[in-house]
C-alpha cells in the first residue's frame, strides 16, 4: 500500500494539473507558492490521495459491474451456442458472431464441442450440397480457424464447366465477402482458393466502385443479447488495460530513457498495442507486462544500432552485452550506460523472483536478446562496408533481427500454464509457425520502411537484396516478398491444422504476433509514424463503449 501510495499521488495527476494552473495564476504564485507546493505540505498531499483514492473506488465498481454483467449473460449465450438446432446455418453463424465480436475466448470448450460434433457429421451435410455459398464459406472459415481440415474442394459446386467460378454469383455480397475472408484459411497445394481470392476481388471492388448499397448495407440479423455481453465484455478488458498501461507507463517514465537518449522513438503506448494484440485476454496481464517491457528496450537497442551508435561504439556494446553483468558496463560509452543499466535492471526484475522457474525464463529471454545485439551488429557492419549480402544470408540474419525470439520469449515468462519443457523445445526446434511469423515480421517490416531506413543509414534491406541478385526492378522485388509472406502465412495455417505439436493457445499467439506487423506494416510504418494508431489507441484504451 505505502508503495502503491508513493506512485498513486503522481499518477493522481494532481501535480500536473496545478502546474498548468499556476501558468494562468501570475498574480498569485510567486517563488514562496511554488517552494510552498514543492514542500508537499498537507494539503498539497490530501488533494492528490482524495483523487488517487476516489478514483481507484469509483473504478473498481465500474470494473465489479462490468464482471457481473459478463458473468450474468456469459450463462445466456453458453444457452443459445449450446440449445439444440436442426439449422446448422444458425449455429455456424453464431459461433462466427462470437468469433467476430472477439469474445469466443470465454467459450472455448463449447465452441470446441459444437464444431466436432459438426465435424463429425461434415460427410453427411455436404452430400445434400444444399448450401449457399455463404453459409459454405463460413463453415470452411469457422472449422479452419479451430484447425479442423475441411477440405477446399466443397467451393466446387459454385464453378462453371469452364473451370473457373460461376459468373451467377458475383452479385452475392454476403457470400463473396465470406468466401474473400476464407481464402486466408488456405494451405499449399490448394489453388481453388488461390482462384478464389482472385474472383472475389475483382467482384468486389467493382461493387465498391459502383458503391453498391448491397455492400454497405448494415446486417440486420442483430442479436441484442450477444451484443450487450459484447460491449460488457470489452469495457471489463478495457479496465485491464488501462490499469497495466499506468502501471507501464510508471515504468518508462522512471527509467527516463526518452529524455537521455532523445533519438529514441517513444513509443510505450504504441508498444503496449503491439502487446495487447498478441495476447488480449485477462489471464495474461504478466505476458502483456513483459512483451511491452522487453519490445520497448529492443526498440531503444535497435534505434541505438540503426541511427546513433559508431561501428566501434556499437562493437564494444555487443561484446560487453554478450557477457551481461555490471562489472563490463565501463566498457561501453557513456550514454549507451544506461541503455545497458535499464536491460540488467529488466532481467533482474523476474530472474530474481525467488522462483527458479521465472529465472529459468527470464534467462532464455535474455540469450535470445543477446542473440539479437549479435544480429544488429551484423547489419551495422554490413552498411559500414557498403556490403549486400545474398537474400539467403540476409534472410538468415533477418528472422534473428525480426526480434521474433525475444518478443515470444519475453511472452513465455507469463505464459506459465502453456510453456513448458516440450513447448520450449518445440520452438527451439524452429518449426514452419515459428520461422514464418518470424519470416513475415521482417519482410513486411522491410518493404514499409525501406525508404526511410535508407535516409537513416541502414544495411540493404530485403528489397534490394533480391533486386541485386536477381537483376530486377523494385517493384519486382517486392511483388516476390509479398509472395514469399503468402507463402508463410499458408505455413503457419498449416501447422494450425489437427493434430497440433503443440497447444492451440501456442500457435494462435504466433498468429496473433504475424497479425500484429500486417496491421502496423501494411500500408506504412505505424510505429515510427504512430499517430496513425491514434484513434486505435484511444478506442481499445480511452473509450469504453456505450451500453
């Protein structure tokens, strides 16, 4: 309490706020006021604890509604998912409203239970080949997405004698659009959803172009229950949120690095999206702590590499943070002190917990760190000697400098109930999930921000690697990446398939990392540039939602 309290009169803001009153109040704080505030007399302190500790009651009421209502309406919808149905359409749909809604977290076990007993009977269902092609696309999608192997060649009903899809039904909005979005299930060898994706854009954006009302027209099929247990469920997470991203940004404002090292990009809300989008459920505040933490310090590390640090400077860094303990901090420049004294004092937070387990963790995170340093030197020398490597060399450098082990690794620490000796090995043993997200990470990373890390000075990027080895144009370049990240991205939905090596939770957070640089890569580099996020950030974190 004496430390929550310590920290609470300053995040009570009741400091802040004051100063910039004071701003307006020339004729009345003069230096005895301001030596008086500074003192922390009794009221100063009994203003601040009164809003610290109103807040916290008032909030945690509103947080204790939230639950209730959640738990409440959790009993309807297990209800409506579980009740019996001869419909299969209803019922797939459902489970794809709960999909979509981003609450089927708290059904897992039914939804599990609904979709094998599907499974099971999938043969018989098709046979009648009764289905729309929205109902078709939803059930390929909704089994895909819990790994159960429907086989694509059930879209074959909806192509003409020619081979290539019927033209009948390129005004079907609904169905379009479902069959675009299963597309994304696909695994190699399957080019009728290759064939697919095709037709559904071209269908699709001529619809858009001809702004058709069918594809802007609202979905009237509303389920109010869902719906309200929907925006329960988010305003209850949102509290989660904000209460971690406080507590984070406690944590960066005390290490200070933005003010000591001002060519860093300060970015910790930013950060902590990244961490929410990998693991958004409750269960996992500590891996959302520590993702943010550690993805902080390699974005400090990695700006240091990239467009600070001298080639000997950055030489003496990584030899002295190979060896990682205080006594080798002299050898490294003087700024680049505290870079190392805030990366000591993050491993030192969990190693010596007292737990042997969470220092075993925290010590596989801090070699694949290590590994990292090794990896931004590589590249720092590479552009020192005007060197451009071969794709396959760069690409072997790439999944290290994608910080793809470390951000899983720093996750791990809080994913205690997941990881475990054979999960660990699994992922040392670098399975096509692994090497693809780590694949995507750097590829979409690389053709975002090719232009800007040129300007920086950094080594080749993937782009103009292929270009000088293959001899061919930029745009060409490119064109074969992105083929490259389809290609992993059908990997990863492979190895998502049952039987799975692994638990399910394990391969989703790797989906959900890939996912995370496809929202912040695709069309610019959101993290540099953030105030692209800026309404995202305000509505995952600042804006709970309306009952």
């Amino acid at each position: 309490m004496e430390e929550y309290i310590e920290n609470g009169l300053i995040t009570s803001a009741y400091s802040v706020i004051p100063a910039a009153s004071f701003t307006g109040m020339e004729n009345v704080t003069g230096t005895k006021e301001y030596e008086w505030v500074e003192s922390n007399p009794k009221t100063v302190i009994a203003t601040k604890l009164i809003s610290r500790l109103m807040d916290d009651i008032t909030t945690r009421e509103e947080f204790e509604s939230y639950t209730k209502g959640v738990e409440v309406l959790k009993q309807e919808v297990i209800h409506m998912l579980m009740q019996s149905t001869e419909k299969l359409a209803d019922k797939i749909e459902f489970i794809n409203l709960l999909c979509r809604l981003g609450v089927s977290y708290n059904f897992e076990n039914e939804i599990e239970e609904q979709l094998n007993d599907i499974f099971i009977v999938l043969p018989d269902l098709l046979s009648k080949n009764d289905y729309d092609l929205y109902t078709l696309a939803i059930l390929f999608q909704v089994l895909r997405q819990y790994g159960y192997k429907m086989p694509c060649d059930v879209f074959n009903k909806f192509k003409d004698s020619d081979g290539g899809f019927n033209k009948t039904i390129s005004s079907d909005v609904k169905g379009l659009l479902s069959l675009y979005e299963a597309t994304f299930l696909s695994v190699h060898g399957e080019d009728i959803l290759d064939e697919a994706l095709a037709f559904t854009r071209q269908h699709l954006e001529t619809l858009a172009a001809q702004s058709s009302p069918r594809l802007a027209k609202r979905d009237e099929s509303r389920n109010e229950t869902l719906l309200k247990f929907a925006k329960l469920d988010y305003n209850r997470l949102q509290f989660f949120y904000k209460q971690e991203l406080a507590l984070l940004s406690s944590w960066w404002k005390d290490i200070n690095l933005a003010e000591k090292l001002p060519y860093i990009r300060d970015r910790i809300v930013e950060v902590y999206l990244w961490a929410v989008a990998a693991h958004f459920e409750p269960e996992y505040t500590l891996a959302r702590l520590m993702i943010t933490k550690y993805t902080k310090m390699l974005s400090v590390v990695d700006d240091t590499y990239d467009a600070y640090g001298t080639i000997d400077e950055l030489r003496r860094f990584t030899d002295a943070f190979q060896r990682c303990n205080a006594d080798a901090i002299d050898e490294v420049p003087e700024y680049m002190k505290v870079i190392y004294k805030g990366l000591l004092n993050l491993f030192d937070e969990t190693e010596s917990a007292g737990n042997e387990e969470m220092s075993s963790r925290t010590s596989y995170a801090k070699e694949k760190f290590k590994e990292v340093a090794r990896g931004y030197f590589v590249e720092a020398k590479w552009f020192n000697e005007g060197y451009v490597p071969s794709m396959e060399e760069y690409i072997e450098n790439g999944l290290i400098t994608s910080t793809y082990s470390v951000i899983p690794a720093a996750s791990f620490i809080g994913m205690e109930n997941v990881m475990g000796t054979k999960e660990y090995e699994w992922v040392e043993n670098n399975p096509k999930t692994v090497i693809a997200c780590k694949l995507i990470c750097r590829l979409m990373d690389d053709i975002t921000t090719r232009e800007d890390e040129r300007k920086r000075g950094h080594c080749a990027s993937s782009v103009e690697c292929y270009m000088k080895e293959h001899g061919v144009s930029e745009m060409e370049a490119i064109a074969e990446i992105q083929r490259m990240c389809a290609n992993a991205w059908k990997d990863m939905n492979e190895e998502c398939m049952k039987p799975t090596a692994v638990p399910r939770v394990l391969l989703k957070y790797y989906v959900n990392l890939a996912r995370v640089i496809d929202f912040v890569y695709k069309y610019m580099d959101s993290y540099t540039y953030c105030s692209s996020l800026k309404e995202d950030v305000y509505s995952l974190f600042l804006g709970p939602l309306p009952m």
